[in-house]
C-alpha cells in the first residue's frame, strides 16, 4: 500500500507508535486476502520489530504475526521446490533476495 499524500504528511511529522502500528496492522490484515511477496515481508518486519514497551510482553501477538506470515508464504507457495516453477534460476534467485532483503 503506498499513499503519496501519507508519505508527504509522515516524512514531516513521525507519527504516534500506536497509530503506525494500527495503520500497518489495518493494511495487512485487508492485503491477507491477496498476499504478496511484500504481504510476506511485511508480516517479517512485523514479528522483527523492537517492542514499544519493554515491560510489557507482546509474545501472543508475535506468535498469532508469526503463524499469519508462516501460513500466507505457504499460501503463494514459498514452501515449494522452485526448480519445479516455470521461471529462470536467476529470477528465482532474485525472489529470494527480495524475500530476505
């Protein structure tokens, strides 16, 4: 999801952490239907990111973010041996990049 009016309005003024994090977590959830390799990134940096408060523990949600990533990146088909894939061995090796990256 890109927005150009979000992008101008967030790169002078830093957002709440909550807010950002509603707006990421509201955009997943309606991209989940039709994932995407970014849907499987953004889940990663979801489960990867630092706590908002260290006091607090938020392993429920990194579990529940975790079984979401895991299940959308068997859903488009990552657990799947991609030499069986009709594509180049170096496309598939720049997918995996990107899955990484």
């Amino acid at each position: 999801m890109y927005d150009d009016q979000l992008c101008i309005d967030m790169a002078y003024d830093s957002p709440d952490y909550k807010d950002l994090a509603d707006l990421v977590n509201t955009s997943v959830a309606s991209e989940i239907h039709s994932p995407s390799i970014a849907t499987v990134q953004t889940l990663f940096l979801l489960v990867a990111r630092p706590s908002s408060n260290p006091l607090v523990s938020d392993a429920s949600y990194r579990w529940t973010t975790m079984g979401t990533l895991v299940s959308t990146a068997i859903n488009i088909g990552l657990h799947l041996d991609p030499n069986f894939w009709n594509i180049p061995l170096t496309q598939a090796a720049a997918l995996l990049f990107y899955l990484r990256a």
